[in-house]
C-alpha cells in the first residue's frame, strides 16, 4: 500500500471530535472531554497567528479546546497535526506556493518537532529573525 500523500494526510480527517476519557489521561481526570481536532482546524489557527508573534502549542491547545467546549484537547493528535502542517507548508513553499501556513510562528526551534522537519529548527529560526 502506498504512503499517503501530505495532502491526503491533512484531508483525512474532515471533523473535529470531542471523546469522553473512560479513565485519566495526560493529567485530566476520567469523565473529562477531550477534542480531537483535525488539521485544517489547526492550519487555520496557526494562519491567524500575527506576523512577527509567536504562540505555543499550549496556547493552541487551549485555544482549541475552549472553542469546542472541550476540557483540553489530545496532546498527541495535535503535535501530529501541527507536523502534517509544517511538512505541508514546507512541500507547498518548495512548489512556489507564497501563502502557506507559518509554522514558525507555533514550531519552537529547538523542539523535537521542528528537528523532524526537513528544513529543520535553522529554518525555523531564520522566518522568526525575518518577521522580528
């Protein structure tokens, strides 16, 4: 079976869901609800991030949760969604593509994430230093 494609990757997942936890997780206790977000859901927050401003994941995770009524949201699906992003980002900017979602803004340079990327934390690093 073929890999999937980064764009398949972002498309696969059309909606957001909230679970209950049956059991505590990630410092929330059971009967907690927990968002499931998707990552066109975090492309569009990371795209609202102001140039020259930077947010945690953290902050998105917050964000993300308050906006669906949700207690936090999946820590793990998250950063998964948020590297779709970036390595999209990072395929779209390859092909001449100029509005692509600034990562950088969200991506901390010296995280396990940012050194998973092709273009790496230096990357990273150099989009802050050009937006300062």
């Amino acid at each position: 079976m073929a890999r999937k494609t980064l764009q398949e990757k972002f498309d696969a997942r059309k909606d957001a869901e909230i679970v209950i936890l049956e059991k505590p997780m990630s410092g929330m206790p059971a009967g907690s609800k927990l968002l499931i977000s998707t990552p066109a859901e975090i492309d569009a927050w990371v795209r609202a991030v102001p140039v020259g401003e930077t947010r945690s994941v953290a902050q998105l995770r917050e964000e993300l949760a308050k906006k669906h009524g949700a207690d936090g949201t999946c820590a793990l699906t998250t950063g998964i969604f948020l590297g779709v992003v970036a390595e999209r980002a990072l395929e779209q900017l390859a092909a001449g593509a100029s509005d692509i979602a600034p990562f950088w803004r969200v991506v901390e340079p010296q995280s396990p994430l940012a050194k998973k990327l092709p273009n790496g934390p230096e990357f990273i690093q150099s989009r802050r230093s050009a937006e300062s």
